[in-house]
C-alpha cells in the first residue's frame, strides 16, 4: 500500500471518529478497492461498517436496491445510479455515511458520451440529499481506478470537514 493512500484512509478514519460516524462504501469499478485500502487502516473497524462491490446491474439491483428504471434511463455510469448506490449503502448498513464509485475503467466499455475514464461518485450522510460529480481520469485501467479511490476518500474527506 503506497504512502498516500495509507494517508488518505487515516484522515478519513481521523475524521469519521471524531465524528462518530459508521463508514460504508458502495464500488464498481473499483472492485473493492476503497474497501482495501480502508481495512489496510489499523482500528478501521472502529469507523468502517462494510463494503459492497455490485459490478454487475444485477448486484447494484439487489444489494443496493437502484431502481431498474435508473439504470435503463440513466446507465450504470451515472450520478444517478452513483446516488442510489450511495443510499442503497446506507439503507443496507449500520453506516450513518456512505461513498459509491462507478465507472469505465478502460480499457473498451467508453462511448461518444461517456468516454474510457469517465467515473460517477458521490457521497451520502443519513437525513441528508447525497452528493454527486463526475470525474474525467487519464491513464490505462488501473491508473483510471486509483485515481477512482483517490477521488472517492478526498471527496468524502472534504465532507466530512465541512460538517
């Protein structure tokens, strides 16, 4: 595990404690990644909840609860269907904040629309409207996916700061 990634997930655990909040994460392409690297934290347990990898539409379907008609109007890749990813973590954990990630990691699976690098986040604390962006990443499939995860906890971070 590289230096700031080990960082990062301490300053999310720093803060997610000092806030007494329960952590869950919701991933696709990042295949658990976030989850790794935030289980690599000693004491994680303590501010980390669980993780849900839903690759498939079938698994964001049934562990998260997204709507069927989300991924039909919308797709997989989308800050809709990183939202309910995100509420569908919270509802189906003990967590009180949640990330999701989900995108095209490369290296085929782009469109004219949503190009190879193209990732959906956002991030939900419970009683409040999540958040999404999208973000535009550059390099082959794992660059795409670190940069992903990097995303993900900076921006969970920065929420987490401000509230």
């Amino acid at each position: 595990m590289d230096a700031d990634l080990v960082a990062l997930s301490e300053a999310v655990g720093s803060a997610c404690l000092q806030r007494r909040l329960l952590l869950a994460a919701a991933e696709s392409c990042t295949g658990g990644w976030t989850a790794q690297v935030i289980t690599h934290t000693a004491g994680s347990s303590a501010w980390f909840d669980r993780g849900f990898v839903t690759y498939s539409n079938e698994a964001k379907l049934e562990l998260l609860g997204v709507a069927p008609e989300t991924l039909q109007h919308f797709g997989a890749v989308s800050p809709e269907t990183a939202t309910a990813m995100a509420e569908g973590a919270l509802k189906n954990s003990k967590a009180m904040i949640s990330l999701a990630i989900t995108g095209i990691a490369g290296p085929s699976g782009g469109s004219p629309g949503k190009p190879v690098g193209t990732v959906c986040f956002a991030w939900c604390r419970a009683g409040e409207i999540a958040e999404s962006e999208t973000a535009h990443f550059a390099g082959d499939r794992e660059a795409v996916r670190r940069q992903a995860v990097v995303f993900s906890l900076r921006g969970l971070l920065a929420r987490l700061d401000t509230a």
